[in-house]
C-alpha cells in the first residue's frame, strides 16, 4: 500500500444508505393520510445487538424495554420509525409476521419469535388523523425491503410522509419535513442514520450555526433564536407531546447492548447541533443504536471494523445531524405546510 493509498483509508466520506452492509429498508405511506413506516431489517437472521436513548419527554415506543442492558435479549430483528404516534406502534405486528414467516426470531419450542423495537412521530393533524400506520402497511414495508436492497428515499416518504418542523410558533408557522439519511465511511468502518424530523424546533445547519428552516413569520421570515424563547415562554406548560425527533443510528463495528445504549445517547448531540429547541417535554426524541453483523462474504470480518464507543458514537452524531439537514432538504411542500425546496424560491 503507498502512502497516498493509505492517507485515503483515513478519509471520512459519506456514501449512499445502500451501500451499507447486512441490512434492508423497507418504507410505506398513505400520502392521502399523511402518514407512514420505516422498516430496518438485519440480513442476518440471528439479528443485531441493539441499544436506546430517549432525550425527549413524550416518547411513543415499542418493546423498547427489551435495549435495556439488563434484560434477556441480546439481539433483535427489526427497528421502525413509524407515524400514528402512540396509535401507529400496532404497525410492528405486521413486521413480526413477515418475519415469523421467514422463520426468524427467538425459536421458542419450534415457535419464531421475532423481535421488533419501534419508535413513531406525533403526525395525525398533519394529513387524515384516522389513519395510521397499521399491520398491513409495515408487512408491505416488509416486502418493499426485499426488492435490490429495499425501497428507501429521503423526503416525504416513509416514517417522514407527515413530519413537520418549527411548530412552537403554531401550525401555521411551521414547514414540511421529512426523513433523511447518512452513512459515513472511514476505511472499513461505517456509521449510518436515519432520522424523521418531526421537531418542534427549527433546523439549523451544523457546519455554520445558521437557521435554514422552522418557524417563520406570515411574511416568510425565519424566526430566531430569541423569538423561539418568547414563544416557548407563552405555551410552558400548555404543550403536549405532539412533536418527536426519531432515529435508528447503525455500525458495522460490534457492541453489545450496553454499549450501544451509550452510542445512541451521544448520537443524540447530533439533534442537538441541528435542531433548536430541543429534547423538550413536547418532544419524544428517541434513538436506537444497532451493530450490524459482518455480511458473511469470505472478503472481510467483523474484526475489520474495530473502533470504539468514543469514534463510534462521534460519528454517529455527525450522522445524525448530516440526517437531519437531509430529511428537511430533501421535503416537499404538503398539507398546507411549505418546505425548504420551496421557501427558497420566494
């Protein structure tokens, strides 16, 4: 290896969400219904190990008790971000039956028990708050996953079909959002996220500290940062949790649960340098953290991918951040609610 070749082993680049090994994404929405599912499945039917951290204060979860340290499980099979809020969480049933029908999951006298962690976003005003997300939906999100690695595209599509942003100022002053992506590579190492942007905050880019999208004035003026915390002075108190920021955050390098938990807490300061105010009572901010299994090509193993909870979960903000600048760019106009595409044509 020359030194020029080496130098490169110690770029950072980010490539396409397809390009990461030993998983597969499946997405469904009801445009009509402005409402959607994000399926992650792990190639590997013996799963992946998995960790959780919420920040904010009203989350909408699903067996996420079993990322705790302490419990039994080590692995599980499937992550989804879903909308329908607390209402939407049924949606994993449809994953568990896809699954069983593979013959994955924990085998419990000959019965396949798969394991499914899901978090879902507060979007039922946005579009027809009668529908959710639901069984049919994730199985079908399921299916998509199977055809060249999946069916996922950042934007309006999947968990982000009905997320929006920049809400403390009320629903008319708030922007479209969606979900978007990131995967960061680094010699054989690799960080990805997926992220649905449903904040009540705004969005700013990380890079520069400036405000690209959230609450605006009727003129179309972005507002500050000053005029965020009059409006959170207003609503203290009154504001339910009708928001929520959610992630799945993933490597290839291995950690077991405990270490995943502490990843998927650092990824976190990623939706903290993009999106302000964050992690609030109103929010349910939520993020799970998976290590993938080596795919089983006979070119390289898991040992390739040795990096620790400090690069990882470094990375892993930076993912997340780069995550959200993605699903809030990558929106368009719907429901009444203008996006970042449009706002700056004027």
């Amino acid at each position: 290896m020359t030194a020029m070749e080496a130098g490169r082993d110690y770029e950072i680049t980010q490539v396409p969400l397809s390009a990461f090994p030993g998983i597969r994404v499946g997405q469904m929405e009801d445009a009509q219904g402005g409402t959607g599912i994000t399926v992650l499945l792990c190639e590997d039917p013996g799963g992946m190990a998995a960790g959780l951290h919420i920040g904010g204060g009203g989350p909408a979860c699903r067996e996420t008790g079993l990322l705790d340290p302490v419990t039994t499980a080590q692995r599980i099979h499937a992550a989804v971000l879903g909308g329908g809020s607390a209402f939407g969480l049924d949606a994993a049933g449809g994953v568990m039956r896809y699954l069983e029908e593979k013959g994955i999951g924990v085998e419990v006298r000959g019965i396949h028990v798969p394991l499914v962690a899901q978090v879902d976003i507060f979007d039922l005003p946005v579009g027809d708050p009668s529908v959710r997300p639901d069984q049919a939906m994730a199985y079908a999100a399921c299916r998509m996953a199977e055809q060249d690695g999946g069916n996922y595209r950042d934007g309006c599509f999947g968990a982000g079909c009905g997320a929006t942003i920049g809400k403390y100022a009320g629903e008319g002053h708030a922007m479209k959002s969606g979900i978007g992506s990131c995967v960061l590579r680094r010699g054989n190492l690799m960080v990805g996220a997926v992220v649905a942007v449903n904040a009540m905050g705004d969005i700013y880019d990380w890079k520069n500290g400036q405000k690209i999208a959230g609450a605006h004035a009727g003129d179309g003026r972005l507002l500050d940062r000053t005029e965020a915390i009059s409006h959170l002075l207003r609503i203290e108190g009154a504001k339910a949790a009708l928001n929520t920021t959610i992630g799945i955050v993933f490597t290839n390098a291995p950690f077991c649960k405990a270490q995943l938990c502490k990843i998927a807490a650092m990824a976190h300061d990623g939706f903290a340098r993009s999106i302000f105010p964050v992690h609030t009572s109103g929010d349910g901010d939520s993020i799970i953290a998976l290590s993938v299994p080596a795919v089983s090509s006979g070119e390289e193993t898991g040992e390739s991918y040795m990096a620790g909870i400090d690069t990882v979960g470094t990375l892993a903000a930076w993912a997340a951040s780069e995550a959200v600048l993605c699903g809030v760019r990558s929106a368009e106009s719907a429901y009444g609610f203008r996006a970042l595409a449009d706002l700056k044509k004027g």
